[in-house]
C-alpha cells in the first residue's frame, strides 16, 4: 500500500459528513481513498462512497501541519511520535510531521484492516483499537481523544450493519457482531458513555457458555438502557453462587 496521503484525498477527507462520512469528489480521488483502506463505496444505489473507521480517524487527527506549526509556535521543532493521546501524532513518522500529508504508520496498519474486511477499529495502544471490557488493568476517566477513538469505531460498526444487513437496518446488530460478542456489547455501552470498570455506572462484560450471549455485570440500569438502544435484547438474571445480579445480553436478529 501507498502509504501517501495526497493534498486532495485530505480535502475529500475533511470535507466528509461528519456523522454518515459520506464523501464526495472526483472519481479518481475516491478510488483511491477505497484502494488505500480510507473509504468504501456502499454496495446499493446510489453507490455512495463513505468513510472507513480508519478514515474517520485519520478525519479526525489533527493534521500534520498543524501539529508542525504547533512545534514551532512553542519554540521547537515538532518530533516524530510526540503528542498526547488519541491526538493521532504518537508514533508517527518523520513524514507525518513535516507537513506532507503522509499517513502515520499506525493509520497505515488500520487502513489495511479496514481494507481487508476486518473489525470497526480506532486507535488504542500498540496501534489496535479494542472497546474496553470493564476488566482492563487501566484506571483513571476517558481522555478527549479516546472518546474521538469510540465515536469512530461506533460510526464504524453502524456502516457495517447498514452494509451487511439484508435491509440496511443500522438498529440491528450484524453478523459479524454476533461473532464477536464482548468486543460489540463493549462497544456498545463505551460509546453510551458509560464507564469501563466496577466503579459507580460501571460495567464489566463476560462471555458465558450461552450461544449468543455475554454477562454485563455493573450499573445495571444503565447498562440494560444502552444495549436495548444499541439492538441487544437484555435480561436481568441472578447468579446462584453469589447472588449478584447480572444481564444476560444478545443480539437482536429482527
């Protein structure tokens, strides 16, 4: 893959609906965007072309000259791989900096995820996004740019629904949910803004020997709201064992 991102695929990327990323331009361009894993173009009339999740993020990022204008401004020069997270600067490479338009190495990696059909992805540490359980070693609230890493990733599984559903319902979850369960019952309630974890609203999703299902343990309440929302079908259930309270989640199919 070229791993380029030229000045008029950045100005088809910017310009992008910010909630559908829906895009538009000149033909070449958004072939080039489908080739590079940024776009796709949606299988029914009127063939639409849209973002990828590795599109909306790299939308999303700020852009590289910027962040070298920001160096400057502060009396430095901006380096490689120095920003704060979720800014779309860490790891990035000398071109990503020096106001080219090069896509960083970890944009590069998720554009080729994207391209090759695999998982609605942000980026998280070591270049994956992964939607988090509750049962992460990690504390503290949800930095600006990990929320940005959540709305993409979100925006990112509804595109999939819309594409693979026999009738585009982007209310439903798709197969490819249902073949990963905690990974889009996790998504779902992050991107609710409830928290991960066994604090207060919390949640903690499990899978269990149920086809189909996953345990949310945590606020409950909250938690039963955000995946009815989200297509889940949810019931409160009590473990015999230890008498806690728990849901029972599963994708809606219809």
């Amino acid at each position: 893959m070229v791993s380029q991102v030229t000045a008029a695929q950045r100005k088809v990327l910017e310009r992008a609906e910010p909630v559908t990323g829906r895009i538009t331009g000149g033909a070449a361009v958004l072939e080039r965007l489908v080739k590079l894993g940024l776009a796709f173009r949606h299988p029914r009339p009127p063939h639409a072309f849209f973002l990828t999740p590795a599109g909306h993020r790299l939308r999303e990022a700020e852009p590289p000259d910027a962040a070298e204008r920001a160096g400057r401004s502060g009396g430095e020069t901006a380096r490689p791989g120095v920003g704060p997270p979720g800014s779309g600067r860490g790891g990035a490479s000398a071109d990503a900096a020096d106001g080219t338009g090069a896509a960083t190495p970890a944009e590069v990696r998720g554009a080729d995820r994207a391209a090759a059909g695999s998982a609605p992805s942000g980026e998280d540490s070591g270049g994956v996004f992964a939607a988090r359980t509750g049962y992460e070693q990690w504390a503290g609230p949800g930095t600006p740019g990990r929320a940005r890493e959540v709305r993409s990733a979100w925006l990112g599984l509804l595109e999939m629904r819309r594409m693979t559903n026999p009738d585009g319902d982007t209310g439903r979850p798709c197969a490819w949910e249902r073949t990963h369960l905690v990974r889009s019952a996790a998504l779902a309630l992050e991107a609710a803004g409830l928290p991960p974890g066994p604090g207060p609203g919390g949640y903690r999703v499990s899978a269990t020997a149920q086809p189909e299902a996953v345990a949310v343990r945590g606020g409950l309440t909250g938690c039963a709201e955000a995946l009815t929302r989200a297509g889940w079908q949810v019931g409160e259930h009590r473990d015999r064992r230890t008498d806690e309270s728990y849901l029972l989640a599963s994708p809606r199919r219809v």
